[in-house]
C-alpha cells in the first residue's frame, strides 16, 4: 500500500505532468485540440486532487496510531456504579476514567468529588465558575474539537486572521481610523503652527459581540461507550469540531453582519468586476491585487477561493506565458501561490457564476475572529437512557477592521 509520502511524491509527478501538457498550447493550436488538452489536464489534477485527500486521510491516521499508541491502557474504565472509594489497585481514580464516568453518568452534576477533582486538573474554564453554570471541556477533548475546526475550513486559524480569545461575552470595541488622507504640513521657521482642530485625529470603533451556536444533540449507544472508551475524546472531539467547524467557517465567511457574525467576504469591498459571468482573466487577477493598497500588500496578504476557482486559475498565463499559479510543497511547508502571494482555499466561497464573490484579495490579518472561552460541553444519560448524549457549544464572532485591506473580484 502507498505511503502519505509516496502519494506526496506522485502527486509532484502528476502536476509537473499537467503543467507541461498545458504549455503546449499555443496560439497556434486548433481550438478542438486546445480543448482536448485542457480536458486531459482536469483529468490528471482530478488524479492529483484524489492523492491529496488520500494522503491526508493517511497522514490523519498515522497521527491517530501514534497517539494511541502513546495511550495508557493499564486502567480501562467500567461504567458499573464504582464503591464509594475512586480507588483502583492502590492508585487514584485517573483521567480517562474520571471522563468516561463523567460521559456515562451524565455530566458533573451525577459523579462524586473525586470524579469532578481529576477532571478539573485536566479542563480548561470557558467562563463563569462552575457552581454559577459556567461548564468546562477536558483539555484534551477541546483540542480535538479545535483542531478539526481548523482542519474543517480556515477561517478558525489562528496563523492567519487576528484572533481575540476572551472568556466573557461582553461587547467589544476595537478603536479605528483612517487617517490615509492626513499629511503634515511645511514648517516656516519662527512661524506659528496652526492649532485650528482641522488635522485632530478621527477614531471610531468597531464591535464584536458573542453569538451562540450548538452541535444539536449526538447520541451513541452504551455498548459502543463501553468498547470504544478509549477512542471515544478523538472521535468525540472530530464530531463536535466538524459540526461546529461547518457553521464557524460558513458565518465567518458570508455572515451578514446584521445581527450576525460579519463574514469576511460580507464586509470586503469591491475591488474589481470581472467582465464575464461565468469565467476570469489573468488581468482582472492583476487588477484586483492592484485595487488593494500598497499598504495591505505586505504582512498576512492572500487570496481566498474555492476549490473550483482553484481550478479555473490553474490554468490561466499572464502575458508571457507564464503561469499565475505556482504549486506548492506542502513537505517543504512551501505553500501554494498566485501572483507570489498565498492562496487559501475556503469551500464556503462562491463558485463562478453571475453575480457571486468569487476571490477575495488582501491583509487577513485585518480580520478579526473573537472566541468567547473553549468549546463547551454538555452531557446526558437519562434524556436517552441507556444510550448516551453530547451537545457542542461554542460563542465566537467576526469583522473586518478596515474594509479597505480586503478587497473582493465579482463576477458580472
């Protein structure tokens, strides 16, 4: 069977394969063999694309062996009403078990002191105390879950938005300005400097405030508890992330911002309108990067578009020849890139198509994703009894700082 690094290999192969049956399209070339060619290279980056989501699935496995691997399998849990002693051959009641019970009987309120005391010293406080309904998330449970928001989409990334992590879900302000129009002034030796008011700062603000979402309630039965214990946070943790990944980066995306999260794509402004409807050129590529501000071409500059997008600018030269888009390595952390600059995929972006956003261009930084506390978690036993269930919560908002640091291409 193939390794990750085999498939990463032939995946190098497939797109160097590719790029070079689409250089031999010339201006010369019977537009039904152009035509053929560029359906012969959609086949092969179809091939590349089926590798690359091979590859991970195996690279996700292979991190999943090894942390079970590292797992201590010494203590299995029961789910059998234990004495009133949390004593296990001479050692105190450990993590995982505390867990499992914590599952089994139905949160905190249904397990004793000694139960809740191991969970605490592996939790994480996602606000409020416990005693007046603030509720916790074990630490290696909430890493699950945001890891597989991330991995679900990128707008929960902390490398490329500005992420504010707070633990109240109070109103906050962000102080802003444009200045962009101010200059100094010549200065007469001797002379008076004005002091008229006509070049005091202006600030304004901005606000994030908190909004709610929850996973719905998940149920799995007490058999499954019982044998799949020890797997039970990573599976827990990829469920609860990807539900609750699917609507964070949707609403950090295309949120309205009218009593909602204010997506990014929502708040950019128009940066260029692409002269078809249902295709982009090279130069309205260009045009859109030139419409943002030498400003916000410097720092955590990218495009963000989806995944057929991608694939449409695959394809597209500039004026020489050469191609916009330039793979990246992904084993050399080397990353895919248009026009020299990063190009993220967000499958909540728009396909081509009248009408729709389809790229946006410009300092991601300038967004600002607040997460209020850890995902929180809520359990029940008797509600499904004698199955189990789980409900994620989590509270997070977003905006745009500055509209003119992101930009958006829309189609005609």
């Amino acid at each position: 069977m193939a390794t990750a690094k085999d498939l990463r290999e032939k995946m190098a192969n497939i797109a160097t394969e590719a790029r070079a049956k689409l250089d031999t399209i010339t201006d010369e070339t019977p537009e039904d063999r152009s035509a053929e060619i560029e359906r012969e290279f959609d086949a092969m980056m179809t091939d590349h694309d089926k590798m690359r989501d091979k590859a991970e699935r195996l690279e996700r496995s292979n991190a999943a062996i090894k942390e079970l691997d590292n797992l201590d399998l010494s203590n299995t849990p029961d789910f059998e009403p234990r004495a009133a002693s949390a004593v296990d051959q001479g050692a105190q009641i450990d993590y995982r078990r505390a867990f499992a019970e914590m599952i089994a009987n139905g949160g905190d309120g249904h397990v004793d002191a000694e139960v809740r005391q191991a969970l605490q010293e592996h939790r994480v406080q996602t606000g409020g105390s416990n005693t007046g309904g603030g509720y916790t998330v074990p630490t290696t449970l909430a890493n699950f879950i945001v890891e597989s928001m991330k991995a679900f989409g990128p707008m929960y990334d902390d490398s490329r938005f500005t992420v504010i992590n707070d633990t109240a879900g109070n109103t906050f302000d962000i102080p802003t300005i444009d200045d962009t129009a101010v200059t100094a002034e010549a200065h007469t030796e001797g002379g008076t400097v004005t002091d008229d008011g006509g070049k005091d700062a202006t600030f304004g603000k901005k606000s994030l405030s908190a909004y709610s979402f929850d996973t719905e309630w998940i149920r799995w039965s007490r058999e499954l508890n019982t044998d799949s214990v020890l797997g039970m946070e990573s599976f827990l943790g990829r469920l609860l992330g990807t539900r609750m990944g699917r609507k964070a980066n949707a609403k950090l995306t295309n949120g309205s911002g009218s009593s909602d999260v204010e997506g990014i794509v929502t708040a950019s402004t128009l940066g260029h309108t692409a002269a078809s409807a249902t295709a982009i050129a090279s130069d309205e590529i260009i045009d859109l990067v030139h419409s943002v501000d030498p400003a916000y071409r410097v720092g955590n500059v990218a495009f963000m578009m989806n995944d057929q997008t991608l694939k449409t600018i695959r394809k597209l030269k500039d004026g020489n020849g050469n191609y916009l888009w330039q793979m990246g390595n992904i084993q050399a952390g080397i990353p895919q890139s248009l026009l020299g600059y990063d190009v993220v995929i967000n499958q909540d972006m728009d396909d081509i198509a009248t009408g729709n956003k389809t790229m946006i261009f410009g300092d991601m930084a300038q967004y600002y994703v607040r997460k209020v506390g850890a995902p929180a978690l809520f359990v029940a036993r008797e509600r499904f009894a004698p199955d189990y269930g789980i409900l994620g919560y989590i509270r997070f908002d977003g905006l745009l700082a500055d509209t003119a640091a992101v930009k958006h291409l829309i189609q005609a």
